[in-house]
C-alpha cells in the first residue's frame, strides 16, 4: 500500500480507502451481511489500508453502526472520517456525539461536512430538524468544527463537494480544512478544471469518491438499461433511466459514456488488467489525487480494487482513457454535481 498525507493535517491516508456507503444494508444498495463487513474491515487493515470513510446519512446510520461493530478492536488502525448533512450543521456537536456513538469511538480522525450550505442542498436534506431556526451560516458552522477540533473529539475538518466560492468561504472564516472530498473517475472529470487545481495551491487534499462510477467502470453493465435505476439516477444518464431517485430532468450522456467505457474494456483485452484496476490506476496517476475511495462487498471485490496500487499505466494508455471520456466531460460540463440540473448546482 502507498500513504498520502492529508493536507495540512499531519495525517496520512493510504491511497486506496474503504469506501462503506453499503454497510448496514438499505434500499440503495440492497441487502449487507455483517459478516462481510467484519471480513471486508479486517482484511483491508491487514492489506495496509487506514483510511474508511462513512457518514450518518448512508442507511439512516445504519452504515456508521455497521463499521464500528467491524472496527471492534481495531479502532486504533485506521483513520476514521464520517460527515455530516447539511441540514444538521446548525448542531454540528449533538450530530457528531451520534455517529461517535454509533461508530463506538471518542473521536473521529476526520469529520467531514457532506455538502456544502446553500439553498438546494438544504431543501435536499432537509430532514435536519435544526434548519427550522433557518439556514445555518458559514462562520458559525466552521466555528463549531474548530471547537470540537480544539477538544479534541476530532484531529482534523474535510469538506465535501465544495467548488472554488465555496472553499473561499470557508477559508474566510480563518478555519483550515484539510481536504474536500469529491466524485471524480475516468466519466467524472469536472473537478480537474478549477476544483483540483484550487485545492493543489492551498494545501487542500482531494479525496475521489465514486471511483468506479457506482459499478459501470468495472464494465459489468453492457448497455444503459443494464445499469439499476439507483446508480443511473446521476447526470451521466437520462433523465427517465433514475427512476424516482432521479432529479436532474437532463438528457445525459448515455452514448459518450459507453463509448468511454468499451474504451477500458479493450483496454483491459489488450493488457490482461482488469477494468477496475484500469479504471483505479488511472485515478492514482493523478498528481492532485490524495486518495480515492472504493466501495466493496466482499473480500474478493476489496482484492480487485486493491490490486490497482500495483499497476502503472503507459503514458499511451492514460492518454487513451483521457481521449475516450473527453466526450462524456464536454456533454456534462464544468459542473461537479452529477445529480442535481445544473442550473441548480450544489457545487460552485
């Protein structure tokens, strides 16, 4: 396993994390034993990998739940970032005491905010029974970070999904966070414009999420209607394909994006690497890249992605990948939020 320091806040991050967004079960990504939780925590630890990530709305916390029974133990191995919603940043202390409780530690090495405050966020989110009082402000919300910082209860503050004005705000506060936890993969390329490069100048880690695209870059799904309507319901697809979840009313980029992914598919013919593991090492090639997330089910699953610190891509091949998913970053744009319309962006 290779190691990155997060930011400025003296921590370091294995460059693969367990993403456990499927932890606990739930109705987005279907049933999940504990035992595989316990199996998937044990073996990522002894595989070198420190940092997993959760937050207290996957599974109605159920995911926080699940991940602390598998660090029973083992709490001291890892680095342990959760987040918050929006619509609880108005108590930022009450909502971490409940995922500490949940999570069965004292503090948490990373606590993230899960996106940033502003109108469409909040109304997305907006089960937080302290939005009421109206919108929580930014000065105070960082101001409670920073105390929970000094006490200790947690070591360092990420964002989540902040664009450049965002960041700025909160950088205006005299609050540092240390990174910013954003979607970026092969079909996922808005932060590379200004997002990324922001972050490189103020010492800002970034942290993908989404690595695989929710499944379509491990090539399992042949065409769109393949793809279950809870991980079609982004920007990537039309409108129709989300099903209920779906919000966007766009058109999406269906044709580009499986023009993009038969690209890794013959890439994985041509070098007997799987499509996960391109799709990964690709993302680790990336200088701005701290660290990125993967979610798994199993040890098998957390092998496969694991497999890709190993691989080194050509200067050729990632010219390759870059050329393929131009298409689907030029029909999607600039915009980092692959799930709202992007007159309504959460990110900017």
């Amino acid at each position: 396993m290779k190691y990155k320091k997060l930011g400025a806040s003296g921590i370091e991050v294995s460059v693969i994390g367990l993403g456990c967004w499927s932890f606990g079960g739930g109705a987005y990504w279907g049933p999940q034993s504990q035992r595989d939780a316990d199996a998937v925590v044990a073996a990522a630890i002894e595989r070198g990998v420190n940092f997993v990530d959760t937050a207290e709305v996957y599974n109605d916390g159920e995911s926080e739940r699940s991940l602390g029974l598998a660090l029973k133990g083992r709490r001291d191995k890892v680095v342990l970032a959760s987040k918050i919603s929006t619509a609880h940043a108005g108590n930022v202390r009450k909502y971490l005491e409940g995922s500490l409780a949940r999570l069965g530690t004292d503090y948490l090495d990373v606590y993230i905010l899960h996106w940033p405050i502003n109108p469409t966020a909040l109304a997305h989110f907006a089960g937080g029974q302290d939005v009421a009082g109206g919108p929580p402000q930014v000065a105070d919300v960082f101001g409670q970070f920073e105390a929970l910082r000094k006490e200790g209860l947690i070591r360092s503050i990420g964002l989540s999904n902040f664009g450049v004005e965002q960041m700025k705000e909160v950088a205006a506060t005299g609050v540092k966070a240390d990174s910013n936890q954003l979607p970026y993969n092969i079909v996922s390329r808005a932060i590379e414009t200004e997002i990324a490069p922001y972050c490189a100048r103020h010492e800002i880690a970034v942290t993908g999420s989404v690595g695989l695209q929710q499944g379509l870059l491990t090539g399992k799904y042949a065409t769109p209607e393949d793809v279950p309507p809870p991980q079609a319901h982004s920007r990537h697809f039309h409108q129709r394909r989300g099903g209920p979840d779906s919000r966007h009313h766009e058109e999406g980029a269906e044709k580009e994006l499986f023009e993009a992914v038969d690209c890794v598919k013959a890439l994985s013919a041509e070098t007997g690497l799987s499509c996960a593991q391109i799709a990964l090492a690709w993302i680790l090639q990336k200088p701005f890249m701290t660290s990125t997330l993967a979610g798994c089910r199993n040890v098998a699953q957390l092998d496969a992605n694991l497999s890709a610190v190993d691989v080194t891509l050509s200067d050729e091949i990632m010219a390759r990948i870059d050329a393929a998913s131009l298409p689907v970053w030029r029909k999607l744009g600039d915009m980092a939020d692959y799930y709202e319309n992007r007159a309504k962006s959460r990110i900017f």
